[in-house]
C-alpha cells in the first residue's frame, strides 16, 4: 500500500499540508490521505495529488480508517494508466471508523473496471461531490 499521509500509529492526532503521489509502475492500494487505526485519532492531509502513469489494483481520493478517522480537505487523482477500482472517498475497516473527503476531482484517461464511492464498513463522506462525475 502507499499512502499519501501520515498513519496515527506514532501519534494521536496528525497532519500533512501536502503530499504528491506518482506511480509509473504499478502498485496494490494507493490512498492519497494516511491511515488512522485507533479509535479517537485522525489523520489529515490538506493538499493531495495522485497520478497514476501505470496500473493499481485500487486508488482512494481519500484515506484508510481501520479506526478513528481518516481526512482529505482537497485531492486530485489523474489516471492516465489502469485502475481495477477508482474510489472518490476513502476505505473503513470497522463500523466505527470514519472517511472524509472535503472535495476529490477526479481526472480519468486511463482504463477502469469499477467507480464509486468507497469501500468499507464505516461512514464515507464526500463533501462536495463535483469533481467526481
């Protein structure tokens, strides 16, 4: 997997103003937010850039919450290669967890099998939903 944020793991609560992904290659799972895995913390990336030149297995606008919460303010994906699985919000593990995504813009060129939402048991949110039709 490669993130684009910080995980809680170290911290309780943590944030990254930017973070830029480029994948040329190819990758399993690719979140453009961090990883939150405890209940009560969050993980937050203001500014998130994702391209994609090559194929993933499956690419989040937003972040992986196996607990707590996960936060994207703002994303940009661009696919010019493959996705199997091309998702606006992000992943929850468990019921408890939370994603959110203040706005992703989705910039598809490439190919993919499956475009949605999010992924996951908990609560995805996608707070201004423009920039993914």
């Amino acid at each position: 997997m490669i993130m684009g944020g910080v995980t809680t793991y170290a911290r309780h609560n943590v944030q990254s103003s930017k973070s830029v992904i480029i994948i040329n290659g190819s990758a399993w799972w690719v979140y453009a937010g961090g990883q939150s895995d405890r209940d009560g913390h969050s993980t937050t990336v203001d500014n998130a850039l994702v391209i994609i030149n090559g194929d993933v297995d499956r690419v989040f606008a937003g972040g992986r919450s196996i607990y707590g919460e996960s936060i994207v303010n703002n994303a940009t994906v661009v696919l010019n290669g493959t996705a199997n699985e091309v998702y606006c919000g992000g992943y929850t593990e468990y019921p408890s967890a939370k994603a959110t995504v203040g706005q992703a813009n989705m910039l598809i060129y490439g190919w993919y099998g499956i475009y949605g939402l999010s992924r996951g048991q908990g609560q995805s949110i996608l707070l201004n939903p423009a920039g993914c039709y």
